[in-house]
C-alpha cells in the first residue's frame, strides 16, 4: 500500500512530563481524524537553521479516539537538533508530519493478556496500547513494567496509577535503577522483574492463557529481554514484540 499523504499539524499545548521529557499535543490542520493504530510512531519534518529538513520519528503516546488530535513525548538531547527544536516549540506553530508508520501494534480487542516493558520513553506507544485497550473494554490482564533510573524520571506515574486504581485488570510497576534511599517499590534493571511478573501473569491469565510480551526502549535492553523470554521463559517468537528507538 502506499504511505499515506503528508499533512500538517499544529502543536496546541505541552507540558514537561519529568525534568528532561515534554510531552507535545498536536491537531491536525486540516481537522481530519488523527488515524493510527496503537504503536504506531510518525515522523517530523524540522527545518534545519542552515537550511533543509531533519526527519525524526516519535511514537504516538496516545490511543486513537476519532479526533484530529495527538501526542508525542520527546526527550531532550543536549546535541539533538530535533529534540531541542522540539522542547523550544511554542504552541500555534506548524510541524509537518509524515505517518503513521510501524508494525510494533496490539489490536484494542486483542482480548489476551500482556506484559509491557519499557524503558524512558519507551513507555510512550505502551500507553497508546493500553490507554486504547481499556477504551475498548478490554478484561484481560494488562501488566506494566517501566524502568527509570530516578523517581523524578517516572512518566505518566500519576496518570498509570489512577487507571489502574480505576481498572482491576491493569497492573503498573516502576523499577528504578537508582532508587533514593526510602523508594519502597521495584528496584535495579528490568529485565530482572520479567521471570517472576511472566510467571504470575500467565497464572494470572487463567488455564490456556497465552499472553503476549510487548518491548520497547533501548536496543540493549530490548535485545536482552528479548533474548529472555524467548530463551529462558521459552515464549514462541509469534508471542514476542518489539521496537527499539536507538
């Protein structure tokens, strides 16, 4: 199929999610329903200072619920141009966006259950993923894993938090590789977690249960849970997915 058509989009407010993350919420210019599955990532054109455009793709952070809206969460670096372009835009302005692209989804009536695993921002199409599930009604299991080095880098905390309070079926942890001395939850990499969280959901899950891994951040960490559950938990490939952003 060809790619879909370019269209422009118009940044109407943000917001910093931790000290280094902001959150961007885009509208489509010309009002069309903002169509992607969850997962799925879109690429912006940034102009250049010098002269020419930087393409750069970010994962859609939010389900799609029919309006022309979106988000993206960018995390700021100090030598990228996109991201510190990013971080600089100031609503009313105008990004041109080419998308969506990717295969990294899960259906919102995908009806099994699922572990998600995320590093930093990794998180973002994770949420597009659930957010769209409990949307749908979703009463499978929906367990959340998210590793960040500090309390203060924890995204979408408050917001996971009360949804899972809300739902039964979801389950949010946040492990922190540099926990201050009275964090109380989840501690060091989290790929350590994995084993004991895939065992209690399949159980969890119920007799015949086959739940699906859903994995996104950094490549080393991608390819070492990968490598995990495919070897050690001995999930078939068809039940393991994955996008890095590195």
């Amino acid at each position: 199929m060809p790619p879909p058509p370019p269209f422009h989009v118009r940044l109407t407010s943000a917001r910093m999610l931790t000290p280094h993350v902001r959150e961007l919420r885009f509208e489509r210019s010309d009002g069309l329903p903002m169509t992607h599955r969850p997962g799925q990532w879109v690429n912006l054109a940034i102009e250049r200072p010098e002269g020419g455009e930087l393409l750069r793709a970010y994962s859609i952070a939010s389900p799609p619920d029919g309006s022309p809206r979106f988000e993206l969460a960018v995390t700021r670096v100090a030598e990228g141009p996109g991201s510190r372009f990013l971080h600089e835009l100031a609503p009313g302005a105008e990004v041109l966006v080419l998308g969506p692209h990717g295969f990294f989804t899960r259906e919102p009536g995908e009806g099994t259950p699922a572990l998600f695993v995320a590093t930093g921002t990794g998180l973002t199409p994770l949420r597009s993923m659930v957010r769209a599930a409990l949307s749908a009604g979703a009463r499978e299991p929906l367990w959340v894993l998210v590793g960040v080095r500090h309390s203060s880098d924890m995204l979408y905390r408050d917001e996971l938090e009360a949804l899972s309070a809300a739902h039964p079926n979801l389950k949010v942890w946040f492990s922190l590789s540099r926990p201050p001395p009275d964090w109380a939850g989840l501690a060091g990499y989290v790929q350590g977690h994995v084993p004991e969280l895939w065992r209690r959901l399949a159980e969890e899950g119920g007799p015949g249960a086959e739940p699906h891994v859903y994995v996104c951040g950094l490549e080393r960490m991608v390819s070492v849970v990968r490598s995990l559950v495919r070897k050690q938990l001995n999930v078939p490939r068809t039940r393991v997915h994955s996008e890095r952003y590195d």
